[in-house]
C-alpha cells in the first residue's frame, strides 16, 4: 500500500466511522489483527479526534468485556464489522489519543491515556536514536499492534519516518524467517522469545539486508543478543519501556556501545533517578526504584485517579522496578519492587535466581516468585520449562542453584511446566504462578 493509497484510505474508513456516530473525544475500541485495515482504523480514529484503543486479540471472552466495561467505547471495530455501543459519558477536553491496557503480568490491565504530544515525540525518538530509520529501510511488523511496543516501534515509528512497513498477520517463526531471507526485510522489531524461535529455524541465517533487531516488551538476555549477531552479523538493539512510557531507556542503534547487563541510557529528553524507600536520591552503584521524568509520559490510568496518584508524583513516574545506573548512566534493572522476596529478613531478587537456573543447559523458561511462609514469611519458589528431549528433575536443579547461590537465595520449591504462561508480547504472568 503506498502512503498515498493510505491517506485515501484512513479518509474513507473515517466516514465510516463518522457514519456509525463516532464524534470528538468519543472512544473507539479496535480488534483487528495485523493487517492493512488496522493501519486505517487507527489513523482514522486520529483523523477524527478519537480516542483508539486496541485491543489483543488473544483475550478472552471475559478479560474482553471487562476491559470494554472498563473502556466504555462509542464503537467497536473489528475486522468485518463496526458496533455501536450506548454513548457515553463525554470525554473531558482534551481527549487522549490512544488508551493502552498493561499486560497485567503482575495485577489486572490498566487503561494508559497517551497524548498526541506524547505519540509524537515518543515515535520521532523511537525512528530517530533508538532504530535510526532510513529512507529505504523496510521494517518487519509481526509483534501485535494492539501493544506498545508493536504500535510505536513497529508501525507509527516507520509511518512518522515514511518507510516500508510488511505486515505479518501472526508471528510463525518459519514463515517469518523466510519473509527475513526471501524479501528486502532490514530491521525487525521483536521480543526475545520470538528472536529466540527464529534462531530455532533450520537454516535461519538473516537476510541479505537484514540490519538491526530491535528488543522490547521483555528483557533480551545477552547470549540471546550474541547468539543472534554470531548466525546473523547484525545487533539487538535492547532498551527498557513500559505501556506509560514508550521507550525512554536504550542502547541506540547508530552508538556500539554495549553493556552485556544494562538496558541502555536514557534517550535525550529523558531523565532518571533511583531513590530509597523513603525516596531520597541513591549514588550511582546503589539499588533503588527508578524513576523516570519524560514528555512521553502517559496522562494517567483511565477511570483511576488514585492509581494515577501512586505512579505519577511531581512529574516523575514511579516504575516500580529496582534499578543500579552506573556513573556514566547505563541503567541495569535488578528486578521489580513488588517482586522482591523478603525471606527471614533477607532481600532475594527473583532475576538472580532465573539467570542461574537459565545457565543450567536443560533449562528453557525460568520464573522465581515469592510464595507464603508462615516460619520465614516468603520462600523462593521456581516454575521452570525445559529444552525438547531433556529430563532433569526438580532435585537436581534444586542442587544447582545451591552450588551457585548464597543459601538464603536457592529455590527450596521448583516445579517444571511445559511453559510459562506469558502475554502477547512475551512478558511472564507472575501473578499466575504461585
């Protein structure tokens, strides 16, 4: 489709929308998967000062309506129809862009309320230093778009840069890998699981123009990123984002700089801190909560003031993720506030404990939460997926994180599954554990 055939196109799906009520302010839910008609549903909604939400189409029936009761839509758009819901109440001026429900990997999704200022300068960050979009570049857009990071990185990004965008309707590695190989694809946007199954293609070598991978959503382990510049000769770009903060820590794709355990620095723009409970300033080296103060920030949570009100403080957002950035401000990110195992008065990060258990060569997924204790308050408890064809057992991986782990750390629980249950965009739901 080229831009010119999708300007006609968003002004044509605009009318319709227009024809089924759809006014100002009014919000618009979108389920659509990956294909040319979500591009036009989205900017038409832009077009007529709507506000989008797009929906993952891997919901169920009740998340679905939930997320509708909570949303309140003029209009749901899916692939084949348009249906009009009860009005609602009007929207205060001005109305937001785009609402974004979280993955809920640690609690029930939240409606994050973007601005047209947020968009824009998220995306020209996001084409500008973070991928370093070209005039021929063609970028590879299999992450669905009803997330954060496939709708900036891998259509609005590119559409704001005006390059080539190739749809793919749903991520199958080996289709996927020989789109990479077969067509002039130069810069993929993914996260690490669906690096990781590319890799899994016999034969997977890249394509002849193949140039950067870019991570997000989850973090990208750097034997990923090295396993993937071996068999392909091109990086991983890897950086930090949230839904209410688009992308405002990476590495950038025209600096080699790297830092095998860190995320990156922030982007210009950006600035960062990381505070003690009490929130005063930590030195660099020491662990704390990061906090993040960026124009591409969320409004806040829809429908949820006080929830805003938690995250949300003189202009700093809290991410409730624990963090070390080191003088030079390369960021590491230890592992989530609400994750940490508080063990008989000892502090756990559940990261430490997965890279351990990762490093075993029988293991494929790890997950390490807090479970209840009545004599010690939590204790470690590790979900763990293994590779095809192995066998280890529960003891034997028990053992291994003992010899590599401080006693009070080691798992005393493990349980293998035959995998981690995880969102759209490869984030594991913790909360489902346990």
């Amino acid at each position: 489709m080229t831009y010119r055939a999708l300007i006609a196109g968003v002004g044509d799906f605009a009318r319709r929308l227009e024809g089924h009520g759809l006014r100002p302010g009014d919000r618009v839910a979108l389920s659509i998967p990956n294909r040319p008609e979500f591009v036009l549903a989205v900017l038409a909604g832009f077009l007529l000062d709507a506000t989008v939400a797009p929906l993952d189409l891997l919901l169920k029936a009740e998340e679905r309506a939930n997320i509708l009761a909570d949303l309140r839509p003029a209009l749901l758009v899916e692939a084949t129809r348009i249906e009009r819901f009860p009005a609602p109440p009007p929207a205060p001026p001005p109305a937001p862009a785009l609402v974004l429900y979280t993955s809920g990997s640690t609690g029930r999704p939240k409606g994050a309320m973007l601005s047209h200022t947020a968009l824009e300068i998220a995306n020209r960050s996001w084409g500008g230093p973070v991928i370093g979009l070209r005039e021929d570049d063609v970028l590879l857009a299999a992450l669905p778009l009803a997330h954060a990071f496939g709708l900036n990185g891998a259509l609005f990004a590119p559409l704001l840069a005006g390059v080539t965008v190739r749809l793919v309707e749903r991520f199958v590695p080996d289709a996927v890998a020989e789109i990479i190989a077969r067509e002039p694809v130069s810069v993929v946007p993914a996260v690490a699981t669906m690096f990781r199954r590319l890799l899994g293609v016999p034969g997977f070598r890249g394509g002849r123009r193949l140039r950067l991978g870019v991570s997000g959503a989850a973090p990208c382990p750097w034997d990923l990123a090295e396993e993937w510049r071996a068999r392909t000769g091109t990086r991983i770009v890897r950086g930090y984002g949230s839904t209410e903060l688009f992308r405002p820590i990476s590495f950038l794709a025209d600096d080699p700089t790297e830092h095998p355990e860190c995320v990156g620095r922030p982007i210009p723009g950006v600035e960062i801190r990381v505070v003690d409970a009490a929130g005063r300033a930590l030195a660099a080296g020491e662990i704390g909560e990061l906090l993040i103060r960026t124009p591409a920030v969320m409004d806040g949570y829809l429908g949820s003031e006080a929830e805003t009100r938690s995250v949300l403080v003189d202009g700093w957002f809290k991410t409730g993720d624990l963090a070390r950035v080191t003088p030079d401000g390369y960021v590491t990110i230890v592992g989530r506030e609400r994750e940490r195992i508080k063990r008989g008065g000892y502090s756990i990060f559940p990261a430490e404990v997965e890279s351990v258990l990762l490093a075993h060569p029988d293991v494929a997924e790890a997950a390490v939460v807090g479970v209840p204790d009545t004599t010690l308050g939590e204790e470690v408890a590790a979900f763990v997926a293994l590779r095809p064809g192995v066998k280890a057992g529960t003891d034997e991986l028990i053992a291994w994180c003992r010899e590599r782990l401080a006693a009070f750390k080691y798992p005393r629980r493990v349980t293998i599954v035959e995998a981690l249950p995880r969102s759209s965009t490869g984030k594991v739901l913790k909360a489902r554990l346990g």
